[in-house]
C-alpha cells in the first residue's frame, strides 16, 4: 500500500522577503537557518541542507551587496535573468535555467544578486553547511538543460547532501533516492498517482515521478558515503 505522500504548498506558507524581494521560504532550519524573514510553516530540510526560498524580483530589485562565510549558497534562476556582483566573478549574468554555486571556504564571499531588467525575475536559493571546508570560496554555474538530470552539488563539494535539478518532458520518468525532498519547480508530475503541481515541496522515499508535461524540479537528499 503507497504512504500518503507528505506536501507542503508555498501557497500556505505565508509571504515574507526583503528589500523589494517577494518570498516563499518553504525550508527554514531552526538553528541553522537566517534568523530574520518568515519561519511559520516551514520544513527544518535535509542532511545539510538548511534553507530554501522560492523568491520574485521585479524590475531595479536587489538583495543588496552582503557577506556569507560557512555556508554555501545556490541559486538557481527559473524565469527572468539575473546581475550578479560580488567579490566572485562579478559581472556574470545568470539566465533562465541557470544554477549557480557560491562556496563560501574559509575566506567567505560578498555578493549581491540584481534583477536589472524589465519582466520580474524568479529565482530559488539553497543554503548549505559545508564538510569540507576549502581555504578559498569559489563560483560555478551549471544549466538545467531539458531531457536531462543534473547533480549542481553533493559528491563533487566533499558534501554528503546533493542537490539535483531536473528538467524532463512529458512522460519521462524520474525515481528519487531514499528519505528525500522533491520540489516541483514549474509544470506538473505524478508521484504515487497524485498530480503535484508548480510550488509543493514534497517528502518522498524510493518514489517514481512521471513528468505530466515539461517539469523542472529540485530534488535534495543525503547520502551515507561519498
């Protein structure tokens, strides 16, 4: 007999952000977690995972130049484009499907992440401890590219926690690892033969996912060697 899955839709989770940002904060660890903005609702995540917020920049909107040291942070651009500055590889510019991966190491890093043009942009952030901490930070961007699945961070960090970005078309199939979190990004899946759609967070364990039209999804685990 299927478990009922467990779901958490951002549409009851109340709406917080800063700066002009609009947000959704589905995952809010509470020790490790930031301390300001909306925590009601939230999940505490997974393995090292302490943080994850579904956010919307509209045009001349920026989280505003501000430092991060031990914790990696990901952010993943899923409509629009965004400006990035900081103290690494300022001046790229993200587009849509772009995942970009900032390590903190011992240095830490500053940066500050600008919607400069005009439709708004919507972008997803990860926050993760690290468990190998490098000497130096580091940037890297990985693209969701259709018909694939790509892991954008885990195994290749020294970290126990991957994270792995899907993007399937229509009746392809996916089937998730053990004790896992599962985010549907945009379009719609099948899991245990219940249609979940744009913005739940979904708990799952050795689930298939059917794709029921063009998907991006997340997906955040941990595993015991590495």
């Amino acid at each position: 007999m299927a478990v009922t899955l467990q779901k958490l839709d951002r549409n009851t989770i109340e709406t917080g952000g800063f700066h002009g940002i609009v947000q959704k904060r589905l995952i809010v660890n509470s020790q490790y977690g930031p301390r300001m903005g909306v925590k009601q609702g939230t999940w505490e995540g997974v393995g090292n995972l302490v943080y994850l917020a579904d956010s919307w920049f509209a045009s001349g909107v920026a989280t505003g130049l501000h430092p991060h040291k031990f914790i990696d942070v990901l952010t993943f651009v899923v409509e629009g484009t965004l400006d990035h500055e900081g103290s690494l590889e300022h001046g790229t510019t993200l587009q849509a499907l772009d995942f970009q991966v900032q390590k903190s190491g011992k240095e830490g890093f500053l940066h500050n992440e600008i919607n400069k043009e005009e439709p708004t942009t919507r972008m997803l952030q990860l926050w993760l401890l690290p468990e190998k901490q490098e000497e130096t930070a580091n940037f890297r961007v990985h693209k969701a590219t259709k018909g694939t699945v790509t892991n954008v961070y885990g195994t290749q960090d020294g970290n126990s926690t991957q994270i792995i970005v899907g993007h399937l078309i229509s009746g392809e199939t996916y089937k998730t690892p053990e004790n896992s979190l599962v985010y549907v990004v945009k379009g719609a899946v099948t899991m245990q033969e219940e249609k979940i759609k744009e913005g739940f967070l979904v708990a799952t364990n050795k689930t298939n996912i059917t794709i029921e039209k063009d998907a991006v999804f997340i997906v955040m685990y941990r595993i015991s060697e590495y």
